[in-house]
C-alpha cells in the first residue's frame, strides 16, 4: 500500500457525501477518483429541502454531530455571507390545530438541550422573521434562529471547483459500479462496463442504493428510504428567510427568488414504474404549491417549474450509517438521513478515518457493524 500522502481512495456515489468526502480527501494529500452512476447530484443531492438543523428530539450523538455539521456551515457562510445558496435565516415550525401541547413540548426539549428555540404565538412571528402569513398559523410555532438552508447542486458546483483544482479524478456514467475484493479486501471499483479503477481504500456513498452496493459484498445494512418529491416553483417577490416546516407543505427560500417544496402527505401518490422512473399526477403537485401559497404573505400564486422524485436515503433504523465495514477492510461507507445538515461534517471526519485509521469518537454509534 502506498504511504498516506499518496493514498489512493475511489469514492462510488457523486451525491454530496461522495463529494464532500472527496474535498476533504484532496486537502489531506490523498489523490481521489470519483465515480458515479450518471451526473453528479443526480440522486437526493439534486432534489433535496437541506434545511441546516437538529430541531426537535434524537439521540445524543445524532444531536451532536448535526449541530458540528451546522457549525461547519456557518464556518463557510461567514466566509461569504452573500452567496445566494447557503444562507442562515432561522427556521420557523408549527404543528395542525388542537397541537398546542405538542408544540410547547417540543420547544421545552429544544430548550432543555441548549438548542435557540422561541416559541411564539402568530402574532408574535412578524418581529422575528419576514414574509410569514401568521394567519395560517393555528395556535403557536417555534422560530429556531440559528438553522439555514443550503442548495446542494450549487454546493456540489463549488467544492468540484476545488475538487478539480487540487487534481482529483471525476468519473461519470460508470453505470452501476462494485467494490472489487482481493483477499476479502477492498481494492478498487469496477464500472457497469468492465473498466476497473485500483485504489488503497474504497468509500461507497450510494445514497440509498448503498445496501444494494454492499450487500454482494456479505454485509445487510438495513434500507428504510421512502420516495419523496422536490418541487421547485418558478420565481416569484417575496421576502421570506426562513425554513418552514408547517402540517401541510415545508418550504425554503432558493436561489433565483425561487421556493424549494417538500413534504410527505403525497407519498402514496407516487408511483414506481418498471423501469425505474416515478411519476405522480399534475394536479398533487399543484396542491402541495397551493399549500406552500397558504404560508407566505400576500398568498402569492405558486407555479412548479420542475419536480424531481427519487428515494430519500434512510437507513433502516434511522441512524447515520459512517465507517469501515468490519467484514471488508479497506471498503468504508456513508449513508444517512439528513445528508444535507451532515455533508461536510461526514466528509471531514470520512477523511480522516480513511487516512489515518483512527476512529473519531463522534461516529462511534453509527458503525455499520451495528447490523451485523
Ligand atoms: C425530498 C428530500 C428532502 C430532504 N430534506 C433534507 C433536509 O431538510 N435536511 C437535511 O439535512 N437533509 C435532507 N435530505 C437528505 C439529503 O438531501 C440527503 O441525505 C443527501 O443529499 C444524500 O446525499 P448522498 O451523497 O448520500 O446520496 P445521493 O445524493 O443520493 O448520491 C448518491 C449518488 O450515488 C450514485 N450511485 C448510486 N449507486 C451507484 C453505483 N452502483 N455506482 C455508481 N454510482 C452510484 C447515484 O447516482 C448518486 O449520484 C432530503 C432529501 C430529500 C430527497
């Protein structure tokens, strides 16, 4: 194996963790080869809400690494506040009518963990964040001034620039590649073609086709990914900073003067064809464009420009998936929920594992050979 300033690591999956990951590996010294299926963000990363947060109740180790994966986001806004993809202007929640409770529970948890939540009444809302209808708020909502929202292509564009100027390797349409075994260790990939890249270790980032990457390997990581919808609206006025997060539609600021729009009510709606693709009718996606209208001040009519629907990577039991495969050395993986709020934070710490092996502690609860 060759020493860790010339360590050679391929990376299977250009989603953000394969990128993020990729970046970090760059700046350590290692060279990188990046291999993924078709275009890069062609999965989750390119129709994903990534809102920046840890709101509400999970584990210890999960709050933790979400909040470090904030932090390295705010380290990237302060260093350009203006760019018009990453920007931190709080998040704003609220539950159906007859919630109330549920609402201030959440808040009193939020609290309880020192993480910023104001729980407010709909009047109230106005003071602290623009563009709200405060009148499709029930009873009362939770404004979290310190999360954001990131646009994932846009930050794939911009750690590829770095990623070609330290002279990483960028491999498109390698179809469905494999993790290619000598000895019962990792040793390279292997595209859908044939074409075989060799490398001293190998991290898949399939999103939520990793089980199936691995599982030819012997190791069973548990999927739970559903499928889920990213409907973006064409431009429209408006002055909301916010995420919202609401019973009927979440809705983010984007580029452009745009809205992201996510959420999970239509879910049964889409359909899986044979070949792979989805579909839902014209009609689902207008109302849930309806329902985001609801939200916003002065009810301005929303009209999808595009929607984009695809698996949600979700491991099984609900936890970030990061490290070595104890039965494959040398073959590491990442695959999680929340990949928006954990992209660089994941990446970093990837890095430093691949390349030095030591373990960091804040991934100690999220080894994949929980599974086995
Ligand atoms: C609708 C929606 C809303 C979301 N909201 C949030 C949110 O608010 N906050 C948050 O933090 N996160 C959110 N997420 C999650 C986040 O977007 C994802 O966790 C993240 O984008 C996943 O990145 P990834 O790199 O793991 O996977 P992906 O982006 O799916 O990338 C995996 C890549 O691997 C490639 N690939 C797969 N198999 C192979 C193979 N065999 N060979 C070669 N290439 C392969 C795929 O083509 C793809 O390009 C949301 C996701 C969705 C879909």
């Amino acid at each position: 194996m060759s020493s860790t300033a010339t360590k050679h690591v391929a990376i299977i999956g250009g989603g953000i963790l394969g990128v993020s990951t990729a970046v970090h590996l760059l700046r350590e010294g290692a060279s990188v080869t990046l291999l993924t299926e078709r275009s890069l963000a062609s999965e989750a990363t390119g129709r994903s809400l990534s809102w920046l947060n840890s709101a509400g109740e999970r584990s210890t180790p999960y709050h933790q690494l979400r909040l470090a994966g904030v932090d390295r986001y705010r380290t990237l806004f302060a260093a350009d506040p203006s760019r018009e993809w990453l920007q931190f202007g709080g998040g704003l929640m609220w539950n159906a009518a007859g919630q109330r409770e549920v609402t201030e529970a959440r808040h009193a948890y939020e609290t309880s963990v020192g993480y910023d939540s104001k729980l407010v009444a709909p009047d109230g809302i106005a003071a602290l964040t623009p563009g709200i209808d405060a009148g499709a708020v029930p009873e009362n909502a939770i404004f979290n001034p310190g999360e954001g929202w990131v646009s994932l292509p846009d930050l794939v564009e911009f750690l590829m620039e770095e990623f070609h100027s330290r002279g990483g390797r960028l491999v498109l349409n390698t179809g469905k590649s494999s993790v290619v075994l000598d000895g019962g260790r990792a040793v390279g990939v292997e595209t859908e073609a044939g074409e075989t890249y060799d490398a001293d270790s190998v991290l898949v980032a399939c999103g939520a086709a990793t089980p199936a990457v691995v599982a030819p390997l012997g190791v069973e990581i548990p999927n739970g990914s559903p499928v889920s919808m990213l409907v973006v609206t064409k431009p429209v006025a408006h002055d909301v900073r916010a995420v919202m997060n609401t019973p009927r539609a979440a809705v983010r600021p984007n580029p452009g003067s745009t809205f992201a729009l996510d959420h999970d009510w239509y879910e049964g709606r889409i359909t899986e064809h044979a070949d792979g693709t989805f579909s839902i009718p014209d009609d689902v996606v207008q109302e849930l464009a309806d329902e985001a209208s609801k939200l916003i001040a002065g009810n301005p009519e929303l009209k999808p420009a595009s929607w984009k629907i695809g698996y949600k990577p979700i491991p099984g039991d609900g936890e970030p998936v990061f490290g070595e495969l104890g039965q494959v050395p040398g073959c590491f993986v990442a695959f999680t929920h929340s990949g928006a709020t954990l992209g660089l934070i994941a990446g970093e710490l990837l890095a430093g594992e691949i390349l030095t092996g030591n373990r960091h502690p804040m991934l100690a609860t999220f080894r994949p050979g929980r599974f086995s």
